[in-house]
C-alpha cells in the first residue's frame, strides 16, 4: 500500500518549507478582504505562513502581503492579522 503524500507549503516570511497542517493560511477572499484562515478552506487566494511570533511580526515588517497578493494592503490588515493571531 502507497503512503500519502503530505502536501508541503512555504512560509512566505521564513521561506521554510513545512506540512501544510503546521502553517496558518491568510486568504484574500475574491471581495479582496484579508484574513487569517484557520479552517484552511475560505475560498480566494491563499498564502502560508509559519504559526510563530516572528513569522507573524515579519509579515507587516517585509510588507510581504502586497508582494505575495499583488496588491496595496493598509497597515492595519497587518495590525488585525496580529491581534487575530495573539488574541488580544
């Protein structure tokens, strides 16, 4: 019997390749709004970032959200996207 391949993703902050169930998916819905998805299924374009402090923090440093989706995104997607992940 084959095993299952695992499906791998990078990490846009650190570049490190890991099993897609260890990342967290920011998705821009096809409105254009950006979101932590933590089901992994919200439709709309997904990139994949690694569920650590620095990873997270390097997101809004790099601006690597308007590289990655191809379009302006405002400061304070990147203050949401924190206060998402940390639970304030």
């Amino acid at each position: 019997m084959q095993e299952k391949k695992v499906p791998m993703r990078t990490c846009i902050a650190c570049r490190q390749e890991k099993p897609k169930r260890e990342m967290l998916r920011i998705c821009k819905s096809p409105a254009g709004e950006i979101s932590l998805d933590f089901s992994g299924k919200l439709s709309g374009r997904g990139a994949y970032v690694c569920p650590c402090e620095t990873c997270i923090k390097r997101l809004s440093k790099g601006q690597l959200l308007k590289k990655v989706f191809s379009a302006p995104v405002d400061e304070s997607v990147y203050r949401r996207l924190e206060e998402e992940f940390f639970g304030k």
